[in-house]
C-alpha cells in the first residue's frame, strides 16, 4: 500500500512540482486546495507528467468544519506538506487581516486536527522574509528573525512560533519549517509551472511575460544597491530542487528520524544573483533582448540575501542540483508553452 500525503495548496506552484516529485518516488498524494489562486487544470499537468491523477479536494482550510470531514474521508494520511497560504507581499499590506485568517487559521486549524488522525507530522512552508536584511551573509539559520516588513512576512514568523509552541505543549507529533528563498523555474517537462494572476510581482514571472510580449518592458528596481553591479541580490533557487527538499522531509517525518520534534532548514542554493545577472541570463537562454529601464527601488527590498545551505546539506542530505540557466530557461519554455509561442 502507498502511504497517502496530504498537501496542501498542491495546485499552486511549488504544490504542484511537490506532487509530481511524491507522485514519482512512490506516494500516493490527494490535495486540498480552494483554487483562490490556482486553476483544476494544474491537475492536467501532474497527470500528464506522473500518470496518476492526485485526488483534490476544493475547500478552504480555514473551515474546520470541512477539514474536519475529509480526514473522516482520509483516516490514512501519514504526514501533511502544509503550502497553502495567501503570498502577496504587497497586498498583506493592503489586506492584513486576510492574510492573517488565511495564512494562520489554516496551520492552527490542521494542528488541531492532526492528533485525532494517523498522521504523523507536518512540513509547513516558511520564507527567508523571517530574516529581513540579515547581518551577516549567507544567512544561517541561528540569524535572528527580524521584525517582519509586511503582514505577509509576519504570518510566517508566527506560523513558525505556533509549531514551536505547539511541540513544546507536548504534541505528539513531528514538525518541519522550511524557509524557501527565491523559487523559480517550472518542471523541464513545461506541464507545469507558475501562473501568476494579473501582473506579476515577482521579478521571474514578469522578465518571461515580457518575452512574451505581454509586457512591455522590464523595470530593474534600483541600481544604487551596495552590491557589485548596484542591483539587488537573492538566492534564486529552481522549483524542482525546492520539490525534492519536501519529498526528504517529509520521509524525516515519517520514519521519525529528526533529534527534535520541531526543525527549521533554509532551502536556497547559497549563491546570490544580481537582478542584472537575472535579465542577462534570460536574454542568454532566449536569445531575445528585452526592452528595460532602470527605475527607483522598490520599497520594502533589502539589499541582499542568500542562503548558508549547510544545515540542509549535512542534515537533511539535500543539494541543490539545478543552476540559473536551467531555472530560466524553464521558466521560459512554461511561458512559451501557456501563450503557445514556437520555440
Ligand atoms: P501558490 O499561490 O501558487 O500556491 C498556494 C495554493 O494554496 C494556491 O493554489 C491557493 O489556491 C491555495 N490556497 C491558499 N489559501 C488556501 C486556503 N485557505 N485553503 C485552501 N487552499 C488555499 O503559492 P506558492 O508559490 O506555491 O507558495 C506555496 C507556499 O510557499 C506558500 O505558503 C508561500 O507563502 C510559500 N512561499 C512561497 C515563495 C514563493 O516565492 N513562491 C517563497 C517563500 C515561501
Ligand atoms: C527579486 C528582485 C526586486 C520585479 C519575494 C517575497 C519573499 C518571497 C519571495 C514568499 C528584487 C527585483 C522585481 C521587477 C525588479 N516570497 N525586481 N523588477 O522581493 O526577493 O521576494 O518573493 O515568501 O517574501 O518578498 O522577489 O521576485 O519580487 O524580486 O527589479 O519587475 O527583483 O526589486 O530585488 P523578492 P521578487
């Protein structure tokens, strides 16, 4: 018998490419997701990709009357991969109260409800936005948290306080906090990927719909950083790699092998890039050169951050594998593919 993983917004972006790596090393996976940012068809692509459709269930989290009624549907699931949660940076700003239901009344709903089942743990989806500006780089996990810069950030500063002080109730099970940095990217295979509503945010999305046409150029945010060539620097990490850190979490989980109860791991590859490293190698990868502009900083950006990946490396086993031109390009041949473009 396959051991069933719940995961949670497992129609989203790193949801989806989290499916397909379970799928492919032998789980079974059914999801949860309210499709507020995602779309059914998501399901196409893991099926396409894996063949085995995953089975979803379309609810709020937030509603522990419903949640409650699909673990009595699932008594199996052995371990919850919780990524459901609102993303926005700017619009916690302009909708804090949201983000706070959504964000933290979905994790306290499943830990409710995670002694009465069989599960025997979760890997919750935490951000390297708990560290703001670090001191010192590359961060390492001893770095203290920062006051977060936006409601966003905060949700998950204290979605990783709730797990803490859950285990030091004495709860029973076992619980992982991930703290991604930039994730990218899209599955090589270009059935799945990101699909940002409206216009993009992030500085990935809106370089590739730029190559595509649908905007018109890309706005470089501040080239007066103190970095090397004056534009900002993070730790772009592909969305494949990202996958494969839960798959080994959550198999931690399940044969119960951490010292500790509560865990926290960056997941980041430990090299940063420059925002005009970013373009380039989009311009490299595609062979097209995208109309661009220098604008003011963005407000609310720290200057850099990248990952000290040790902890993950000697702990969990994990590396990551894949480099920015892989990231890119197939972030690229996602968005050709949804906007149907020849390659
Ligand atoms: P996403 O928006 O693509 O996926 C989240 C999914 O959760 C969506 O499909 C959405 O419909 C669903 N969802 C949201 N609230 C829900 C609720 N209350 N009940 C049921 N479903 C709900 O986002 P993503 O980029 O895949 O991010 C996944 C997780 O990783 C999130 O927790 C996010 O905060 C975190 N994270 C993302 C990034 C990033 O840059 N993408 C970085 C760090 C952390
Ligand atoms: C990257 C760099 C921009 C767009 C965000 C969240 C963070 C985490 C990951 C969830 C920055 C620059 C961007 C553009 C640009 N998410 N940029 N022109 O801000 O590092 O992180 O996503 O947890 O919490 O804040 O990512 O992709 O928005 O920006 O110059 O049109 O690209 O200024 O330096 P960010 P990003």
């Amino acid at each position: 018998m396959k051991e069933k993983i719940l995961v949670t917004g497992g129609a989203g972006y790193i949801g989806s490419h989290t499916a397909v790596e379970l799928i492919e090393r032998g789980y079974e996976v059914v999801i949860i997701d309210d499709l507020s940012n995602s779309e059914e068809t998501v399901l196409d692509g893991i099926e396409s990709i894996t063949g085995t459709r995953p089975d979803l269930a379309v609810f709020d989290i937030c509603d522990e009357a419903k949640l409650e009624l699909f673990f009595q549907a699932h008594p199996d699931i052995a371990a919850i991969i919780h990524f459901a949660a609102a993303k926005a940076v700017g619009e916690s700003v302009s909708r804090p109260l949201h983000y706070y239901r959504n964000n933290i009344l979905s994790l306290v709903n499943l830990l409710e409800v995670l002694p009465t089942t069989q599960a025997k743990g979760i890997v919750f989806s935490s951000s390297c936005t708990v560290y703001g500006q670090p001191d010192t780089l590359p961060v390492t996990e001893e770095e203290p948290v920062k006051k977060a810069l936006s409601p966003y950030g905060n949700t998950k500063q204290i979605c990783e306080e709730i797990l803490q002080d859950a285990i030091a109730s004495g709860a029973d099970y076992r619980t992982i906090a991930l703290r991604y940095f930039n994730p990218i990217g899209a599955h090589p295979s270009a059935k799945i990927g990101e699909l940002p509503r409206g216009v993009p945010n992030n500085l990935v999305p809106f370089i590739t719909q730029t190559g595509a046409g649908l905007r018109e150029k890309i706005q470089i945010f501040g080239d007066d950083y103190n970095t090397p060539d004056g534009t900002c620097v993070r730790d772009y990490i592909h969305v494949v790699d990202l996958a494969k850190a839960h798959v080994i979490a959550t198999e931690r989980i399940l044969k119960k092998t951490a010292p500790e109860q509560y865990e926290f791991f960056n997941l980041g590859t430990g090299k940063g890039s420059s925002v005009k490293e970013i373009v380039d190698t989009f311009e490299k990868v595609s062979g097209k050169e995208l109309p661009k502009t220098i604008s003011p900083r963005r407000a609310g950006d720290v200057e850099a951050v990248y990952a000290d990946t040790r902890r993950a490396n000697e702990v969990l086993g994990w590396k990551s594998e894949l480099g920015l031109e892989e990231m890119i390009s197939s972030a690229w041949a996602w968005e050709k593919s949804i906007r149907g473009i020849e390659s």
